[in-house]
C-alpha cells in the first residue's frame, strides 16, 4: 500500500477524531522495515548501512535501538 493511500485511510477513518502525530506515525511505518532491509542488504554492515541512508554510524545504532534491531 503507498503512503498516500494508508494516510487516504487514516484520513477517512478519523470518525470526527482531529489527526493526531501524523509524522511519527508515517515514520513509526516506515523507517524500521527500512533500516531492516537495507541492513540485510548490506549483511549486517552498519557502516555501509549508514553510508547508504545518509545516516551517521551512531545515529543508525541510535534507531536501531529504538526499534530492537541487531
């Protein structure tokens, strides 16, 4: 599902509630599956990792913390 269209259904499920912390939720979508991905991609390297996100090494051990990734 794009992005678009899970915001399309967040949208249209509200049921008269104001949206609420939209960014963190996209991010809380997406950013982790990413980090698992390119992370896989790399073999576990998390110095190439971070090169390829354009991250600093220590702020992808930061966000791998938070989301229980090794």
């Amino acid at each position: 599902m794009s992005v678009k269209a899970s915001l399309d259904d967040y949208f249209m499920h509200l049921d008269g509630q104001p949206p609420h912390a939209i960014y963190d939720m996209v991010l809380g979508c997406i950013e982790k599956p990413m980090l698992e991905y390119v992370l896989h991609k790399v073999g576990g390297n998390q110095s190439k990792a971070a090169e390829m996100l354009g991250l600093n090494r220590n702020t992808l051990r930061k966000k791998m913390a938070e989301y229980g990734l090794q």
